[in-house]
C-alpha cells in the first residue's frame, strides 16, 4: 500500500438543493481494502457511484493511478467504461437468462477482446472464486451465495485497476454473510486487488478493512484503522454507531482527568489534545469488567437486567456513573439485582472532541 491509486480531493454532490457529499476527501494505496462506512443516506454510496462515473459532481476532482477521472474546474470527466474500475452492486446485477460463463464473459466481450482470451480470463476468474464446475449452469438457478460469487467473478475477469463494492454482502443471510467475508478479504488479499466497499454493517467493516472511514451527513467523520475507529473514536458519533459505547457526560478537570455529571472522577485517555471543553467520555460496553480489580475507576453497581445474545450477556447496571451497559462472555452468569463492581482501565475511557 505504498503508492496511493485513487485520490478523492473536496468531493461535493448535490441533488438539487440538497448536497449529498460536502468536501469529502481521501486516498487509496495500492492493494488497500477502504470501506465507507455509515448509515444510510450519508454519502458513501454516492461517492461510491462518483469514483465510477455513475454520478457526476457539482466540484472537487477524482483521481485512479495518477489520471484525472473528474476534475471540477478542469471540466473533465472520463466516462464509466474508460476508468478502469469494476463495481460489484447489492443486487448483484447478474442476467438470469444466461450462463454463469456468459455472465462473467459479457464485460470482456463489451470490450472485444477474442475468443480465446475470453475463455481463458472467464476461467481464471470462475477458478479463483470456486464456480468454475458451474460455468454451464443458468443463472436463475443460482443460489443467493453463488450469484454474489457470479457478480464478484465478473468483477475481476478483466483484471481492473479497481474494484468498487456497493454492500454486496447485505442481501445474504447472516451465517453466509460471515462466511463471505472471509473469502472476499482472502481473495483480494491474494490477487493485490486495490478496493473501496461500501456497507451500512460496523461489524463487516471492522473484520474485512485495512482502514475504514466513517460518514456521517454528507461528511467524513474518522478515518482510520478499525483498531483505530473502535478503541479511539473521536466524536460521540463514531463510539455509538462503531461498536456499542457508554457515552458519561461531564468535565474535564485536570491532565487525564474527567468529572462525571453525578461526581465521579475518572482517569481517561485523550486521543487528541484537550482543550478543556470537552463534555463526553466514551466506555466501550465490552471493556468493563464486573469484578473489583486493583487501580482507578471503579464504582459499585446493581444489575437490574440481563439480555443473552449468545455469544455474550448484556448487562444493564445502575451505577453512580448512571445506566451503564456492559456485555461480558456467557460464563458466571450475574443475577438481576445482584451486587458487582464495575471496573475498566483508563485507557478505555475515551475522550471526545467537542
């Protein structure tokens, strides 16, 4: 990822009088995974669209190698099929009247290129994504997996400089979606593909991403590793809509200091320098602990609910820091109205940028 392949510089798009995207900027190194990540209507997947060519911009400039795919005030804008860029839509846009193989051939044979290099291409790209002993069938015979399988084949088949994934994941069930995942962050990690994927879903950004950004309005709020994004959210957005957080109101009182609403003082990390009016500090539900551990930041609680999600218990605890969620693994299951002691580490407790 030495090398930046796209560059996206003060992205605006507007829908009349409503602007979608607001001065959106960033870059993608070579072979990176990227995700824009947010809810929807924030802008991700039309920016998505706008790297294509799908959408055009009211300004700002796009870049994929080096070459100028839109520029604003220079008045270019370079048509879809001469970028370069392959998308994988959410409906997967695989024609059901044809063959799996004439589904993956159709990009090549829009391009002309001959018989031979058609086969040869179609093959490799049905080999690497495990359909090539279904190259016969008819789409709409397809499975719901195999389809996506279809579309992400058709994708790479023409070998493009980039791969643009529109939540291509969202129409499968659950258990297949995570299987898929993992396929599609090995495959794209095997072959060097450099990609920008798109997803409403916090959980599939943080497992597949080398760095995921984060959009909120039409703006980008963080970017950064998902270890990044997960441990040290910048603004109360990011720690709710990433992950599940306990977000306590209060001051700052001191070098790593926070006075609580309710009188509690808590040491807490500051990723960015304090100016002093600062409100929020962040607590990932995840990072209390129930038990009395030596160090700072503990206070008594009673459990008044418990909520089993399987692979964790969530616990409502009323505390002096108020209502606090905490999510622990099944074991030692807590009663309601039992007595615990809620403990978590400095480093865990997050400052917000105002």
């Amino acid at each position: 990822m030495s090398s930046t392949r796209i560059e996206v510089s003060d992205l605006v798009i507007r829908y009349g009088d409503a602007t979608a995207v607001n001065g959106v900027s960033f870059t993608v190194g070579q072979g990176e995974h990227l995700t824009l990540l947010g809810p929807s209507g924030c802008g991700k997947t039309t920016t998505l669209r706008a790297i294509a060519g799908l959408e055009v911009p009211a300004s700002g400039s796009i870049r994929v190698d080096g070459k100028a795919m839109f520029d604003g005030a220079a008045r270019i804008n370079v048509a879809t099929e001469d970028r370069g860029v392959s998308m994988v839509f959410q409906s997967y846009a695989v024609w059901p009247h044809m063959t799996v193989f004439d589904n993956v051939a159709y990009g090549l044979r829009v391009r002309k290129l001959g018989k031979d290099e058609i086969k040869s291409n179609v093959e490799r790209a049905l080999d690497l994504v495990q359909m090539r002993h279904l190259a016969d069938r008819g789409a709409s015979k397809l499975s719901g997996g195999q389809q996506q399988r279809v579309a992400l084949a058709r994708a790479i088949a023409f070998s493009p400089t980039v791969v643009l994934f529109d939540e291509p994941l969202s129409n499968l069930d659950a258990k297949l979606r995570a299987e898929m995942r993992v396929e599609l962050r090995e495959l794209q990690r095997r072959l060097g593909i450099t990609s920008v994927y798109v997803t409403h879903d916090q959980e599939e950004a943080l497992a597949i991403s080398d760095r995921v950004i984060v959009m909120n309005v039409g703006v980008i709020e963080q970017i950064g590793t998902p270890e990044q994004i997960y441990n040290r959210p910048r603004s109360r957005f990011v720690a709710d809509f990433v992950g599940s957080a306990n977000i306590l109101k209060g001051k700052v009182t001191g070098p790593g200091t926070f006075q609580t609403e309710g009188g509690v003082a808590l040491r807490m990390t500051a990723p960015h320098a304090p100016h002093g009016r600062e409100t929020e500090v962040a607590v990932r539900t995840a990072y209390i602990g129930l038990a009395a551990q030596p160090g700072d930041n503990q206070v008594a609680g009673t459990v008044r609910q418990r909520l089993f999600h399987g692979d964790f218990v969530q616990y409502v605890v009323e505390s002096p820091l108020g209502r606090l969620i905490v999510r622990r693994p099944p074991i030692q299951l807590l009663d309601e109205g039992a007595a615990v002691t809620l403990s978590f580490s400095p480093e865990h407790c997050v400052l917000l940028e105002a």
